[in-house]
C-alpha cells in the first residue's frame, strides 16, 4: 500500500493514447502540402473529381506521388489509400512512404506511415492545372486541401525563336529540398567525365537506337553531367544514339556530326572534316577517319 | 496528527504530480495538434510559394521589372557599373536577385546568404556540380526565408530565358557558292531541338563557373567586375571556352549553326528550299545592299561615335545577337576547323571583307596575339597587344 499514490499516474499513462485526439484538417493539410510540394510526378490517379464510392469497406490506392529525398539525391514514394466508410467502418485516409522509388502496392503494407486520418468520408481528388485538390469530410466536417505542384512537367514547349518553356504550374520554377550532400562534388552521381571521348572508347553511351529504330534499354542522356551528343547510326527519324559528354563530332575517330534527314543522301548524313571520311564502325554508327 | 500527515503528504503529492502532467500533456496536445498552429503554418507556406513566384517573375522580367527600376541606381553603384549596358541581359540573370536581396525595401522574405561565397544569395547548380535528381534544366538555387515564421524554401530558377529556339528547316553553312562552283554544303535539323544562346557569354556569367564549377577547370581565372560583368568573356582559351560550355551541359557554338541563324531566309515559309540562297548580310536578301551602319555591325568605325557593349547590333532572323561586328567570336567547327573564328569585328573598319556572313579566319585557340591568328593575309591595320575572342553556347534539347 506504501505505493497507492502512484495509481494515478498509471492511471493517466495509461489514458495518453485515449487523450491524444485525431489528427486535425488543418493539420493534415499542412503536413501534405509542406511535403509534397516537392513532387515530381503524380500518378495513379483514378477519379478525377468524383466521390469515392466504392468497394465501400475496402482499402484501395488512390495515388502515388514521387518525392525527392532531402538533398535531392534519391527519391521516395508516398501511397494514399482510401478506404470508403460501410456501415460500421469509418472511412480512413493513409499514407505511406516507401523509401524507394518502386511502385507502391495495391493495398498498404509494413510501411511507414507518414499520415492516417479516419473518419474520412465523401472524398474526392483531382489535379487540374497542377494543382492536386483534395475535397473530404473529416468527422462530418467538409475540408478542402489545394496543394500546388510546380515541380510537375507535361511536356516541353518548343516555339520558333522563343528560349525552351515546359508545361507546368510556373514555367522555369521549381522547389528544391536543398542540404550540403546536393553540392558535393565528390559524390556526383551523373554520367561521365570532362576528358571522356567517343575515340578513346571512355564516352557513356546514354541512348541506344538498334537497326529498327527502337530504343534499346533506358535513356539515361537526361543524367548526363556534361552534357549529351547525338551520332549518326541507322538513319532513324527520330534520331540516332547519344553519348555524354563533350561533342568533339567530326573530328579524327570520332563520330560524325549529323547532317539531317531530309537534304542529303543517307550516304551524307554525316559531318566530319574535310580530310576525314565517314565510316561505319562495328556498332554501325559514323565515325571520321 | 500521525495519522492524518501519514495521508496528506501522499494525497499532495500525488495531487501535484498529477496537476503537472497534466498541464505537460495539455501543453504537448496544444503544441501538437492545435490546429490554428497548422492554419499559421500553411498560410506561411502559402506566403513562401507566393514569393517565389514573385522572385520568379523578377528573374523572368529581368529589366522590365518594377524592382529594377527602384533599385537600378543603388545596384549600379555596388556593382561599379559605370557605363552603359544592354540591360536585357538583367533576364535570368542572378546579379538582379543579388540586389533584388540587396536593397529592395518592405520585403516579406529575405534571401539567405551564402557564407561561403561572400553572403551571396544564391549558387548555380548544374549537373556538373549537384547530383540533384530530374533537374532538366541548370539554373540558379536559392533560399528564401518567411519573415514573420522564420520557415524557409529553396526555389530553383532555370535559366533558359537567353536561348533560342532554331526553327526546324534546311539551311547551308559557309559562304555562298555558284552552281558552277559545285554544291553547297547544305544540311537540315528536322527531328532536332536545337537551342543557341542569344547573346555572348558575359564575364558575369564566368564568375559563376569560377564559384561554383569544378576548381581543376577553372583555375587560374579570376573573377571580373564592374563595367565587365556586362561584357563578353574574352580572355578564356578555346578549351576553357569548351569547359564553360560543358558546365551548363551544352557545346561551344557550332559553325554551321551560328551560319543557320545567322543566313536571312529567303522564304521564311519554304522550309526546304530547293537551293539555299543567301546574302552575305543578315538584316538583307539582297547582297548588294550593305551599309556601313554601326546599327547593323559595329566595326571600327563605331569605335569613336558609341562606346562597345554586348548586344550592340540588330538581331538576326533566328535572334542571335552581335552576329558581326563587336568582338571576334571562336566556334568549334567539324567541317573546317581551321575557319573557326568570326573574324568580322571592330578590329576592321566598316569596308573590310570581313565583314561577311560565313567568312571565317582561324584561331588556335591558345593565345591572343597576332601570332595565335590567320587572317588569311587580311590582317587588320591596328595595334593590338591582345585580341578579344567571345563565344556563345547551344545545346540540343530531347523531347
């Protein structure tokens, strides 16, 4: 009994999690706009400003948004899940975060959950000139969340004598999750070095295009540190393949430049100077010798 | 007595613990989860992103911005800039933002300086020195601040708004050649996105690459100020021009290209002509019509009515700048690499025959005496211990 007074202590440990209330609207808002301001793509997204009716009781992924990592180097996911209210069961809203870029599963998994609201009802999403809105009742509350995504692109704008444009929130704009490891040199992850030449056999090839003009593997020439070229190879509309690095085309053992399409001979299609020959090498693309 | 502290003390104690957890518990829940904290939060995000547009705008409007006019005089004056310049350059150009961080008054945001490189308020990353991932684009990266929350957010500006975009057509390079003479060179970039830069690089724009490029490419260069920052870069070798060019992850200028933007179409709506006629000027069809106008090329003549600056001249066709005249301008050139310099400058007076489109001396690209040059025996008639040498960047876009 010497220890009676320490029940009540117990007593209020034990109501913590009971005191803790639900995560808020305004909360929730904050905690998905402050992240996912970043992202760079949004995808998944199947209703467009409909209200989420069914399978009702089921848990289902709504979206999947991609997120750079702090100091931009690599990328996480985020899954939202839904699952529409039945009868006894609230509605809830989760998001989960891989720690990959993989694509997120069906259902939530033994991820970490990054939010979790229940009593979620009535939901709804869209994204609409890069903006995502979200419109839901939280414990019969209506909450609407805009969140603005500029980091998002739908394609490039190339206009006769105008500079580059994309198609996103704000043309040339983006938000970047900036810390010291994005500036270290010495941990640069992109493609290439300054002194890497198609002749010495050290440039990276970044784009690969086989005989039927199909892309063979990735393109990765948007990795590239120094830059890409492109060299003359099957003749495809679309291009040839790229290497990274310092275009020195047309010079001895190194790649023709590209001459077009569409003013001279398939036999011309290759630049290279004046006392040097474009020939095939054995990958089949022009090379001056 | 015994009895009754035997049950007060306990009772108090526990009453006090009690009262203190709970104020700590209420306090915890408040701070966590009061949602007026998340509203002020939000609102203050949402004033970040708002001034980020702002800044953007500001970068984009460069000289036509209301800032710059109320800041023009005070950023001069900290710059040293003392004579006249063509202020489009002040578009996608971080010397604004710098006195934008400056002296622009009543701001709700602050730039963050750098420490490390004398509190200026920005670095420009490219992927030659970030491996920040999907950034299409190099740029200027910056960190703005809220003032009334303390919350920050790092913006990115891309810096693409003193390109041009080479409209998808047949063009020929070099000097024009009679039928009788043989075939022009011609070639066409349909399928390609071919972006050049406007104007010269400036010495503005190499102080970034001596701040924040790689220190094995660009040692021994210094920074220049005052009325330089404007001008071009004339001081650098052909392979540190090459250098400052694979920086931004683009090329030096490719003779053949400069000769495309540069060559007036004579039919702008025929793309594919069946031959690639072209005068010798840039503002005209017609090869006779040149005029000694330092409006169209400032050559020596010029010297003595306006003093030099970027951007002297009229725009060609595809709105490259200082296409003649100005400066001399190196290329990289994979069809004769010996013609590699635009030689039509103010070294030569407004009757030299230099003063011709596709016309090129050579440069071996390592020094800035006569010595270093080919004039094909056209050599100009002026005393000069060190010539300057500008070039420009392009780079070709995948979509």
């Amino acid at each position: 009994m010497r220890f009676h007074w320490l029940l009540p202590l117990f007593f209020l440990l034990a109501c913590r999690p009971v005191m803790k209330k639900e995560m808020s609207g305004p909360e929730l808002d904050f905690k998905l706009s402050e992240e996912w301001i970043y992202a760079t793509e949004l995808s998944g997204l199947k209703y467009n400003n409909e209200v989420i009716t069914r399978p009702p009781g089921f848990e289902q992924l709504v979206m999947q948004l991609q997120l750079p990592e702090q100091g931009g180097l690599s990328f996480k996911k985020h899954c939202v899940y839904y699952v529409v209210p039945y009868k006894e069961k609230a509605g809830s809203l989760k998001v989960q975060e891989l720690k990959n870029d993989s694509n997120c599963p069906d259902v939530s998994g033994d991820f970490p959950v990054f939010v979790s609201v229940q009593g979620v009802d009535q939901f709804k999403v869209s994204f609409n000139s890069f903006k995502l809105t979200m419109d839901f009742t939280l414990g019969k509350k209506p909450q609407k969340i805009e969140i603005p995504l500029p980091n998002i692109e739908a394609g490039l704008i190339h206009e006769k004598y105008r500079p580059l444009k994309e198609k996103s929130l704000v043309p040339g704009l983006k938000f970047l999750r900036l810390n010291e490891d994005t500036f270290d040199f010495a941990s640069n992850k992109n493609l290439g070095k300054l002194s890497d030449r198609f002749s010495r056999g050290s440039a990276i090839r970044c784009h690969q295009v086989n005989k039927e003009c199909e892309t063979v593997g990735e393109n990765r020439c948007d990795e590239c540190r120094y830059g890409w070229y492109e060299v003359v190879d099957f003749q495809c509309a679309q291009g040839g393949s790229k290497f990274c690095g310092q275009n020195h085309c047309g010079e001895k053992n190194e790649p023709a430049c590209p001459r077009g399409v569409k003013v001279v001979d398939p036999e011309d299609a290759g630049i290279c100077q004046s006392d040097l020959e474009p020939v095939l090498n054995a990958d089949k693309i022009l090379v001056c010798q | 007595m015994k009895n009754f502290k035997r049950f007060i003390v306990p009772v108090l104690v526990c009453a006090g613990i009690l009262a203190g957890l709970g104020i700590f518990f209420y306090g915890q829940q408040k701070e966590g989860t009061n949602p007026d904290r998340f509203i002020q939060e939000k609102a203050a995000l949402s004033r970040l992103i708002q001034n980020s547009s702002e800044i953007h705008r500001l970068w984009i409007e460069g000289e036509e911005s209301r800032e710059w006019g109320l800041i023009k005089a005070e950023c001069l004056k900290h710059l040293g800039i003392t004579e006249k310049f063509d202020e489009s350059l002040l578009r996608c150009n971080p010397v604004l933002l710098q006195c934008h961080a400056l002296f622009s008054k009543n701001l709700k945001y602050r730039m963050v300086g750098l420490e490390e490189f004398d509190n200026l308020p920005y670095r420009y990353l490219t992927k030659s020195n970030s491996s920040y991932r999907k950034l299409r684009e190099v740029g200027v990266a910056m960190t703005i601040e809220d003032l009334q929350s303390k919350k920050r957010l790092d913006i990115f500006l891309e810096d693409q708004c003193q390109e041009v975009y080479l409209e998808e057509r047949a063009y020929a390079y070099g000097e024009p050649v009679d039928i009788k003479d043989g075939d022009d060179f011609r070639f066409d970039n349909f399928n390609r996105h071919i972006y050049l830069d406007s104007h010269l690089v400036t010495n503005a724009e190499v102080n970034d690459w001596i701040r924040f490029g790689n220190d094995d490419f660009t040692r021994g260069l210094k920074e220049k100020t005052g009325n330089d920052l404007f001008l071009p870069a004339t001081t650098l070798t052909y392979s540190q021009m090459e250098n400052f060019c694979s920086f931004k992850g683009k090329q030096i200028m490719l003779a053949h290209f400069f000769d495309a933007a540069t060559f007036l179409p004579m039919d702008l709506n025929e793309k594919i002509p069946k031959r690639n006629l072209r005068s010798p000027y840039y503002w005209t069809k017609k090869s006779s019509e040149y005029k000694s106008d330092c409006a169209l090329i400032y050559s020596k003549d010029c010297l003595k009515k306006k003093p030099y600056q970027l951007n002297s001249i009229d725009p060609s066709w595809a709105g490259i700048r200082d296409s003649m005249g100005g400066v001399f301008e190196a290329f990289r050139n994979p069809i004769d690499p010996e013609s590699n310099l635009k030689a039509s400058s103010f070294y030569f007076d407004s009757k030299s025959s230099w003063h011709k489109l596709g016309f090129r001396a050579g440069w071996n690209g390592e020094g800035f005496d006569l010595r270093n040059f080919d004039f094909r025996g056209l050599n100009p008639f002026v005393a000069v211990d060190s010539f300057q040498v500008g070039f420009r960047c392009m780079r070709e876009v995948m979509q």
